[in-house]
C-alpha cells in the first residue's frame, strides 16, 4: 500500500516538497492508515504533518475515547495536533439538516480553520476505493449527473489557500486492513458505523453485497463507468467554460486606470447575453448558470459558503433555466444565499440589450428611485455612483501637454468617455439622476432638447432612464448623459486652454 500511495502522490502532485499537510484523524482504520503511510513518507517527500480531530459531540464516553486515541497517537508520533469539540446537533436542529450533512458541513469548516491556523496548504483525508463505490450508490439514489456520478477526485479545491488530497483514493478496503496488521497499528471502531437507519450504512451493509452477489467485480466495473462519465463530464465542462466566455457580456470598461484598492473584490452582479444562453444546450446551461451562481457563493463566509453550495439543487438552476428559455422579464428567481437571478434590459455601449443577470445584491429592488440622488465629483480622482454600479475617474489636462495639438480631433469618440472645455464650467460639478425639466443642447445639435425626448429618441429602455448619471456644473447645466453624448456648448475647441477629462468605468466586482 506505500508503494501505491508514494505513486499517486508523485504522480498525480498531490504533495510538494516544503507542503504542510493536515490530516483529518478520526481514530478509524482508514484515517490511521493515512495518517501512518503519510508519516512514513514525509522525511523522504519533504513536508510537514499535523494531526487534527473535531468531536461533533454526538457521543459522550465514544466519542471522548477516540478523542483520547487520537491525541495519543499525534503524541506518539511527535506530530502537532488541533482537536476541538463542538456542538454540532445545535447546527443541524438550527438550519433543519440531516445528521450526515450538518456534521460534514461543520467537519469542513474546521478543518478549513485548522489549516489555516497551521499554515498547511493540504487537508489529506483517508477516502479510499470502497468509499467511491458507495459515493457513487449514494449520488445515484438522491439523484446526480455526470459530475456527481464521475466519483470523488484526488485533488479538490476547498478555498483560495487550501486543497483537498486523497491519497488512499486508489487503495481498496481490503488493502488498508492488510496495512494496519502487517504494521501492527491500533484503530477505534464508530459503532455508529453499524446503523442501518444511516444511508451511507445501508449502501455499504445491504444494497452493495447485493451486487456483489450478482458480480463479484462490481467495484472494479464501477470505478471503471465513473472514470467513462469522468472524461466526458471534463468535455463538457471545457464547453460550458467556452460558452461561458462567450455568452458574458462586454459592458464597455475602460481598461486605462485601476479601481481604487477600496472597492476591488466585491462582487456585485454578473451579466450574460439573453439571446446566446436561450441558444445553448440545455446540459451546457446548466453548467454555465452553476458556475456563475458559485462564483459568488465562494465569496461567502466559510460556514455560508458549505451551506449554500450543499443547497444549490437542480431545481433551482432548472428553474433559472426555465426563466431564460421563456425570456421572462419582471420575474426574479432567488437561490440560497440569497443570490438573485433575473432578465434585465441594460445600455452596453450605448445599445439596448436584454441581459441575464446574477447578482449578491436585490438590484430589481433599487429601479424604483425615490427623488434627485447626487454626489460631488472629485477632480481629480475616483467617485462612486450607486446607481449605475459605475466609477468616475476624473483628471484636468493642460494644452501645452504632450500630443496636445491633435488631442481635440480624437476626442468623445467614446461614449463612456468625455472630455470638455474646463473653463467654461462652474464648479462644483455635480454627478445626479435626472430630473422633471432636464433638457441640454446634444452634441451636433443648436438647440436644447428636453432630456426626456433624448431618452426616447435614443431608444432607452424606461425603466432604465433614472440610473443613468447625468454630470452637471455648478449652475445646474447638464455636461454630459453619461453613456451617450456631451453637451454641444462645453465642447472641446481650438481656443481650449484646460481639457476636463471624465471616464466612465462599470464596475467590474
């Protein structure tokens, strides 16, 4: 079994020389197994071990004696440990979970807070064949796809700082038990284990001898029809990421400056074309709405991220999907943790486009706007508009600068960008929503136009037309509808001495 282990860990790089490496003990065979072959191997491999043990305090006497084998263990080894004890029936009575699930969410948050607090970069489990084969029956009857019925893999993702290895995920049951003898090593035995009322248990004690009756070599044919699904469940997830890309939408960002530090990483809505995903297969779609729905559940704190990718159900994506196929606009779906999904129409580059959009934030909620919303705009410098989920970056530019002499002929050809006459404006400007009575005079044009008037001869959607920000000078004169087009009378010219430089960044968190 140490060869086997040594092989799949240098093959398949689940451990690195200089890797600290937490292992979860139970006391069980399996864990101690691991915990034993890792222990022979770290001098050699170069990493370091640390022990860890959750009691779910499920069991009073048991569970504190496998707490006390564990410790022992870790100290007869000379390897650190971290043991805690919690309250896990108090999670479960308090969200509504089965006992398997509430003490799987809960195991996970500790070891994630193990690692961190060791430094270990590794959490290595002791899954092994026999508990694929029983994953696999257990996915099958609750109900899963090709990702689900692909089996458990060596190496998973469980946050930005930590990985999910699986070194005896090649090893069969069979092999452990020879393991433990030949070495003479001591484990403890959950007598829980035995329960029939536990799913997992009634797999492994009644429906799997079953099959094993009829084939003896069903965990070999297994494994084989999962590794099948594996390959084509990779081709289909490399698909759904390319039809990804392709269904998002590009909002027209200006590239040119950074975001301040202050704002990055706070995601606030994902959009995607309406037309391209009513197109996609449906076994693509799904793909695509799940990676976007996780895309923000990561981003949730630890015990919020378990509980809500454990409740993220085909329903609810089914659901979305239904949503888009029917283009339903006005309706809202909304998934654990609190995610919200709904059919939007938005201005892209100055267009009219209907959008999917997933957010963290109940944006329908905010089309009602209650009166004049307005803000300073620094200059220079970086503001924030609410409305729009829209950076300004503002800066003056003197026209004896570098390339000044052609810079008047290449401007406003952008229309999340605007430059004006600096002098000619009052101070301060101001960043607003519209208002009863706007007008301004459009870029190209002699006379003022009510703004009203603009929108719909521009084509913008109603529902829309509060959010856009409108920036304007001090004596209240709109300078530009941010989006679309400048007004005519603060237009760069030849006599320009200061250019008034703006640019427009939708937020891309």
């Amino acid at each position: 079994m140490k060869e086997k282990v040594y092989q799949n860990i240098f093959e398949k790089g689940l451990i690195k020389s200089g890797d600290k490496v937490l292992v979860g003990v139970s006391g069980g065979p399996d864990s101690v197994a691991l915990l034993h072959v890792l222990y022979e191997l770290r001098q050699e491999l170069q990493f370091k071990l640390v022990v860890s043990h959750l009691n779910h305090g499920f069991r009073d006497k048991s569970a504190e004696e496998d707490a006390d084998f564990v410790k022992k263990l870790a100290e007869d080894l000379e390897l650190p440990i971290i043991y805690d004890k919690w309250q896990v029936k108090d999670y479960i009575n308090y969200y509504k979970l089965s006992p398997q699930q509430g003490a799987r969410i809960q195991r996970y948050k500790f070891f994630e807070q193990a690692a961190k607090d060791f430094g270990a970069t590794k959490l290595a489990l002791g899954h092994h064949i026999d508990d694929q084969v029983e994953t696999f029956f257990l996915r099958l009857i609750r109900g899963a796809g090709t990702q689900g019925l692909s089996g458990m893999q060596f190496i998973r993702k469980l946050n930005n700082d930590l990985l999910l290895i699986r070194p005896l995920l090649e090893v069969s049951k069979s092999e452990i038990k020879e393991y433990l003898q030949t070495n003479k090593l001591k484990y403890k035995i959950d007598p829980t284990n035995q329960e029939t009322n536990y799913l997992r248990n009634k797999v492994r004690h009644e429906i799997l001898p079953v099959f094993q009756d009829i084939n003896p070599n069903i965990n070999e044919r297994l494994l084989e029809t999962m590794e099948l699904l594996k390959e084509e469940n990779d081709y289909l997830n490399k698909a759904a990421n390319e039809l990804y890309q392709k269904s998002q939408v590009d909002t027209g960002r200006s590239q040119n400056n950074t975001k301040p530090l202050a704002y990055q990483g706070q995601e606030r809505e994902l959009l995607f074309c309406l037309k391209t995903l009513q197109k996609s297969p449906k076994v693509l779609l799904r793909r695509i709405l799940l990676t976007a729905v996780y895309s923000f559940i990561s981003k949730t704190d630890q015990e919020d991220r378990h509980l809500n990718s454990e409740n993220v159900s085909k329903k609810h994506i089914d659901a979305v999907a239904k949503m888009i196929e029917l283009g339903l606009t006005g309706k809202e779906i909304t998934l654990p943790g609190k995610i919200y999904t709904f059919i939007d129409t938005r201005m892209i580059s100055g267009q009219s486009k209907q959008v999917m959009v997933i957010s963290d934030q109940n944006l329908t909620s905010s089309y009602a706007i209650q009166g004049t919303k307005q803000a300073e705009l620094e200059v220079p410098g970086w503001t924030y508009w609410p409305l729009s989920n829209m950076w300004l970056y503002s800066y003056i530019k003197d026209h004896k600068s570098e390339q000044s002499s052609h810079y008047h002929k290449t401007i406003n050809r952008n229309s999340f960008e605007a430059t004006l006459d600096y002098d000619k404006i009052d101070l301060p400007v101001i960043i607003r929503n519209r208002k009863v009575g706007d007008r301004f005079v459009p870029l190209g044009m002699n006379s003022p136009k009510k703004l009203k008037d603009f929108f719909i001869d521009e084509k913008v959607p109603r529902n829309y037309r509060d959010k856009i920000p409108l920036l304007v000078s001090g004596r209240g004169e709109i300078l530009w509808v941010i989006g679309y087009r400048i007004n005519e009378q603060y237009k760069v010219t030849k006599d320009t001495r200061r250019y008034f430089c703006i640019e427009a960044q939708l937020s891309e968190y």
